[in-house]
C-alpha cells in the first residue's frame, strides 16, 4: 500500500505533463492556422528588364567591367540565381549573367508589365490540343498542340482562351487543358545578334542611316518586321520597315525605331509576347537586309503609315493603297 501511494504522485505527474504538452500542440495548431499563409506567386524569383529603349546589358560579372554576353529587351528575363551589389544574376533562355538591379523588375512588379507587353502565356497540358478559329468546339480546328507549347495569351472569356498565333493570326484554347502563367522574353545572345548584323552586310564604316539607329534598333526593326510578315519576302520585309522608319520620321508615334514599335495598339505582336520570339530566335539574313537598305533609304511603299494584313484590309475606305506581301498600305 505505502508503495502503491509512492506511485500515485508520479503517474499524476506524467499524465499531467503528457496532457500539457498535447495542449502546446493543440493551441499552436490553432494559432497557426489563424494566420493566413501566403501562396506562392508565380512572379517568384523572377526578374525581367524595364527599359524603353536601349536592351539591358548582361555581363560575366557583377560589375560593367564584365564582358557583354547577352541583351535583354523590353520585357525579357527570366530566373534569378543571386544577387549582389546591386546586381543580379538571371538565367534567361540559354543564358545566365549579372544585370544591373536598377533596370529590372522583381517578383510581383513584374504583373503590370507582363500583362502590358503580353509576357502571360497558356501552356498546353493534354497530349494534344486543338487551336480553333473561334471559342467553339464546333469551330474549324486551325492546328493542333503538343503537351508542352507555349503561346501569348490576348484574353480569357467563357472557358477559352484567345491566343497570338501570328502577327495576323489568333486562334482559341480550351482552358481546361492549359495553365495560365507568366513567361519573360528570353535573352539575346550578344555574339548571335553581332554575327547576324555581320552576316547581312554590315560594313566596317559606320552606316549612313536617314533616321538614327544603333546595332540593338536594327536587330529590332528587323524582328518586328520578320514578325509582321510571317518571314515573308524581301519585298515584304522592306516594306513594313519603310512603314516603321515612315513613322520614326513623322515623330507622331515616337522619336525611336523601339518607342514607335512598343507604342500603344499599333504592333499588338510587340505586346503579346510574339516579338520575343523573333527577337530570341535572330532575325533572318533578309529581314535584316531589309531593315537596313530601309534605314539607308530604300523605300517601296512612298510615305504610307499605316498597314493591316490585306486579307482584313477596307481597301473601299482607303483614299489609296498598296499591297506588298500579304500587307495592305494604305492613306485614311
């Protein structure tokens, strides 16, 4: 009996102290799940370039000392890997390299513009998927895609979403086999966008252009101007970059080849994302022939300023017009 009444106190304890520690547990459960949890953004551990004119520099090191690897237009970036003195270092497209931290953007910055230069794209999750011409699943199929592609988003409506084929060309998704998500324009390479420049007749004098253009506003004009006509033919591609240095003249639109592409509703491919792809894939030999005998003068469209695919174009409405390619130039 006295060593029975030895135990009582002791077992008292540990069921005391048992029933304490399962309270802890409890209230910090509850305290816990009292506050709310932050979701992840998908703008994390991101970084991309805002710059109006000039591409952001991406160099060996994290200094301007370091050697220029890679370029970064308006929009382009991608993963940051670290981050010191006021540099950061992205992995973007093939590349990875230190940016200067006053040039980018950073996590949910990013949002606004994402959504003004079209970096949100729908990323195809069936095996495959058919591209409609309209939001039906009645409608003409236009193409199929693969697990995997990636295409600029314009809108999401009823289920569906619009997406940028081509300049010309949209085509719809169901939502229900894509996922919605942010993709920054990939960098250029510096030595690939030199030896393009290189390759198209670039010559050891500087040239004589009729509007100002540096090496990064020709490799510009020459991928809008592959975008605009689908890789068309010379005539084609010469055509809209006399329409853009048309433009640059008149200052209506801008001062710049770049401020006059990225100026509101004129290139909707500048700001669905589809001029990244041209700008990362290099422009070809023709396209940067043309933009550069159009900035040297060459000009087969006269004073035009304004062009819409010919397959859309009002020609009854024009005071005059003229087609080149699949492009309609033409005077309101």
């Amino acid at each position: 009996m006295k060593k029975l009444q030895q135990l009582i106190p002791s077992i008292s304890k540990a069921v005391f102290i048992k029933a304490a520690i399962a309270a802890s547990v409890l209230l910090f459960s509850v305290s816990h799940s009292a506050f709310p949890s932050h979701a992840a953004s998908a703008y994390d551990n991101m970084a991309v370039a805002n710059v109006n004119s000039d591409p952001l520099n991406m160099r060996t090191k994290p200094s301007t000392e370091g050697d220029i690897i890679g370029k970064c237009y308006r929009g382009a970036g991608g993963t940051v890997l670290e981050r010191k003195n006021g540099w950061t270092k992205v992995r973007s497209g093939k590349l990875e390299g230190w940016m200067k931290d006053d040039y980018l953007l950073y996590g949910n910055d990013i949002e606004p513009l994402a959504k003004e230069l079209g970096l949100i794209n729908a990323k195809i999750t069936a095996t495959t998927l058919n591209i409609r011409e309209t939001p039906s699943t009645t409608s003409d199929i236009l193409k199929q895609a693969a697990t995997g592609d990636t295409f600029p988003v314009l809108s999401e409506d009823n289920g569906w979403v619009q997406i940028q084929l081509s300049a010309d060309t949209t085509g719809y998704l169901s939502g229900k086999y894509v996922s919605i998500i942010p993709i920054p324009g990939a960098a250029v390479d510096a030595k690939e966008e030199s030896a393009a420049l290189n390759s198209s007749g670039q010559s050891a004098a500087a040239p004589s252009y009729v509007i100002p253009a540096t090496d990064d506003e020709v490799y510009l004009l020459a991928a809008c101007t592959a975008m605009e006509t689908g890789d068309g033919s010379y005539d084609a591609q010469l055509a809209v970059a006399s329409c853009i240095v048309n433009r640059v003249k008149t200052k209506e639109w801008g001062k710049t080849i770049s401020s006059v592409i990225y100026a509101d509703g004129q290139f909707p491919g500048a700001t669905s994302g589809l001029l990244d792809r041209y700008l990362s894939k290099s422009p070809s030999k023709t396209a940067l022939k043309a933009a550069k005998d159009a900035l040297s003068g060459s000009n087969n469209i006269g004073d035009y300023l304004y062009f819409k695919s010919a397959k859309r174009a009002s020609v009854s409405s024009y005071s005059s017009y003229k087609i080149v390619g699949g492009n309609c130039f033409y005077k309101k």
